[in-house]
C-alpha cells in the first residue's frame, strides 16, 4: 500500500521567489534609466505641441515665435530618433578609414570649432587606418567629444595616439566623475545631472561591436575617455601605418 502524501498546511506560506541575479538588477536599472531618459526629453515637446495645438483650436494663428520653437524641438526630436536608431544598429559596414576622417565626421553636427579652448592633436591621423563603421564610430566619438564640451572648465579636445596600442581620446578638464572609472562607461552612468548615460551607452556599445575598447580614466587633472583600436582578432595593431 502506497504511502499518503504528506498533509498540506492551508496555513502556511508559500517559499519566496528566488532574488534576481545581479545582472538581471543591473539590466532592470539600466532599462529603467532609459526610460526616465526618454521619458523627460519627450515631456517638453510634447507640452509645446499640446499648446500650439490648443491656440489653434482656439483660432489664434501661431507667430514666428512659435514657429522657431517648434523647429527646435523637432530638431531635438530628431537628434534622440538618431541616437536610438544607431543604438539598436548590429551590423556593421566595415572599411577602411583615417581617425581623421573619423574625427571630421564626428565634429561635423557639432560646433566643437568655434568653441574656445577646443583643441585637435592629430599628429599621425592622416597616415594611418581603422577598419570600422565610420558612422557608428563618428557617433560614438560625437557622444563623447559633446559630454567633454559639457564638462569642461576651460579646454577639452580630441587627441589621436598612434604606435603599438592605437587610441582615440577625448579629453576634458573638468571635474572628472565619481566612483569607479571602470564602470563609467557602462549604460546608465553619467557625469550628468539629470541625464542617464544614452551617449556613454551609446559610444560602449560602438566600440564593443568593434571589438574595440572604451575606457574612462583620470590623468593628470584630465578626464580621458579612450578608444582603444583592437584588432578584430583580439591581439596586435588595428591599424595600418600607426606606428
């Protein structure tokens, strides 16, 4: 005769859930700080549209004011469209390019140029090569050289260091950050106030589908964010005449 099963107390409570692991914590964090991100830079246009869609409906016509405000915040809009789209890219279109034709792309939405104390060390860029995506590279390289003119005190600029371990920095004087370096460049970490690390996630995500490697340092009263070339093999020089 089979044993009976074992009598179920109606009483008790069920185990708990088991805890999520501490990858899952950090895929949750950085999903909800994307979110947040997205969520406040939408608000503003969305207000403005809800106003210039009431005063029309109130039949009063929009001046050039409102004109001028509108075509902002579709420029904004545009500008986030482009960030996501290039952060949901995975395949990419390899070829052969200077780092600086690289850094010409990056710069050429952005008025690092006029701004004072910007500065280019290219020293060697012309001559030697990076096979990569130009345009996911030149995104990644304007997210980082838009976070060093937004942190800078006085300078900050692009600096080009060929030879054995090729590299490009864009560099700051500003404050630096707080924390561990090794973990400023992950998603959701960001130097700043109110944002959520789209632009430091962004230019990660460039340089590991590279094969590549970006890295936040502190040197000599500088913030350095480091591109560094790796091979797609994963040893030796990346780039032809860098040295």
């Amino acid at each position: 005769m089979s044993a009976l099963p074992p009598s179920i107390d109606s009483d008790s409570e069920p185990p708990p859930p088991p805890a999520p692991s501490e990858a899952r914590v950090a895929r949750r964090a950085a999903a909800g700080a994307l979110a947040a991100e997205l969520g406040h830079d939408l608000q503003g246009p969305l207000n403005l549209f809800r106003l210039m869609t009431e005063q029309v409906e109130r039949g009063q016509p929009l001046d050039e004011e409102d004109a001028a405000l509108l075509r902002e915040e579709l420029e904004r809009l545009s500008r986030l469209s482009a960030r996501l789209r290039e952060m949901a890219r995975w395949q990419l279109m390899r070829a052969e390019h200077t780092p600086r034709r690289l850094v010409e792309l990056a710069l050429a939405s952005l008025p690092a140029l006029q701004v004072p104390g910007f500065e280019l060390e290219l020293s060697g860029a012309a001559e030697a090569t990076i096979s990569c995506d130009a345009a996911l590279v030149a995104r990644a390289l304007r997210e980082l050289i838009d976070n060093a003119l937004e942190a800078r005190l006085q300078h900050a600029g692009v600096r080009w260091v060929g030879g054995e371990e090729p590299c490009l920095c864009v560099w700051d004087d500003g404050p630096g950050f707080d924390g561990d370096p090794g973990r400023a460049a992950r998603f959701g970490v960001t130097t700043r106030e109110g944002a959520a690390g789209l632009g430091l996630g962004l230019a990660h995500r460039a340089a590991r589908a590279h094969g590549f490697r970006l890295e936040l340092a502190r040197a000599g009263g500088l913030t350095e964010a480091r591109l560094w070339i790796v091979a797609p093999s994963g040893g030796g020089r990346s780039t032809k005449g860098a040295g």
